[in-house]
C-alpha cells in the first residue's frame, strides 16, 4: 500500500465489514435504491474508507459522500466530529450530502432527487 492511498485501507478493512453487516435500517433502506447503479446508472459503494474515515455511501464517478445521521449525530460532540470530518473530505474534493434517518424513510423521493441533483457528469 502507497502512503498516499486514500480509499479502503487495510486496517479500516475489518470495521468497513462490520459497518456493512451491522447497517441501520435507513442505509438497508436507500441501498435498495442507489445498489446496482440503479440511480441514473451511477455505481454507488457502501461503507468506503476514504482517508481513515469510512462513509456511508459513496459514488466514485462524482466523487459524493451520501451520509446518513441518526438520533447519535444530535450531540455537540458528534456535530463537531462530524464537521471537521466533512471539511477533511471537502477538501480532497469530494462533494458530502447529509440526510437524517427519518427523511429517508419519509421523504425518499426527495432524498433521491436531492442525490441526483448533486451529479456533475
């Protein structure tokens, strides 16, 4: 491995499993939408490490972070965690887009409108 290599360590390799097989039931729920390039034929991965930091979904065509929160990213502490890991992600030029839970499950066309929204090629 390069120093340089910035997708899927291999120490995070483990912790990328358990992610996957342990998801919450919003990621089990918008992977049945954005799997199989099933939205606009873009490839989406679950559960990719960039850096040491591994992000829910993420589309390597447009370089977009699709990360969802639950009720465990309402503290300060996880807000702030949160942020500065987006910022370390913005700037190596991926494009991150946040959705809570819930509107995944309420408000899936939006959600998916929104995703689409956010393609550049």
């Amino acid at each position: 491995m390069s120093k340089y290599q910035i997708h899927n360590r291999k120490h995070l390799e483990s912790f990328r499993k358990d992610l996957r097989n342990d998801s919450t039931a919003a990621e089990v729920f918008l992977w049945k939408y954005l799997s199989k390039s099933q939205l606009e034929g873009r490839k989406f991965r679950r559960q990719q490490s960039i850096g040491n930091y591994i992000v829910d979904f993420y589309c390597p065509k447009e370089r977009l972070i699709v990360e969802l929160d639950g009720e465990y990213h309402n503290s300060s502490k996880t807000q702030e965690y949160d942020e500065e890991r987006t910022k370390y992600l913005n700037d190596l030029g991926f494009l991150v887009i946040r959705f809570e839970n819930k509107m995944v499950f309420d408000q899936l066309p939006s959600v998916l409108k929104e995703i689409q929204d956010n393609f550049i090629t």
